[in-house]
C-alpha cells in the first residue's frame, strides 16, 4: 500500500508528466505518435514517462497494429484528486496535432 502511494505521488512530481497528463485530460486518448508531435518531446523521453504514468496507474495503453493510445484511466480515488489538483494548475496545453497524417499514415 506505501509503495503504491510513493508511485502515485511521484508520477506526478515532474513536470514533463504533469503536462502529458494534461495534454490528455484536454484532448483524451492519444497514439504515441500524436503526444510527441503536440507535445515537442522525443519518443525515448516520452516513452519513458508515459510508462512511469502506467505503472503508477494513472494511464492506460491500448494497441492497435502498430500504434499504442494511451489514454487517462485513473485506479483510485488519489489518482482522480491528483488530476483534479492537475486540472486546476490550468497547465498550457498545445494543440493535438495529428502526426499519423503528417506521417502519412493515418
């Protein structure tokens, strides 16, 4: 119970985290594709906090063929107030840029 506490609340004690929480709280689920192109952020760093935000329980992955949407997918009850208290701070969120058409394959 302690250690999933700890995961929680230190999922969202960074703010490249905050803002794809953010940016899919706004926009709702998203491929990869899309969160890296909107967000300006190289696949290996938003990977790496995208699976942090998974692991906390805060996100969930569906796979479709090759692309993975993540989506908000909240476990608990702290999960809905952290993204409440998310909500609130009133981050800047960019537009959803739609990268699988830049790509040329959507």
């Amino acid at each position: 119970m302690m250690e999933g506490f700890i995961d929680t609340t230190a999922a969202v004690s960074n703010e490249t985290r905050i803002h794809i929480l953010a940016f899919l709280q706004k926009h709702g689920r998203s491929c990869v594709c899309e969160l890296e192109h909107s967000l300006v952020m190289g696949q290996a760093r938003l990977s790496t906090n995208l699976a942090i935000l998974k692991k906390a329980g805060f996100v969930s992955v569906e796979r479709e063929g090759k692309w993975a949407y993540y989506a908000l997918a909240p476990k608990t009850p702290l999960h809905t107030q952290l993204l409440e208290a998310i909500s609130a701070l009133h981050v800047k969120v960019p537009c959803k840029v739609d990268a699988c058409v830049i790509k040329g394959e959507g």
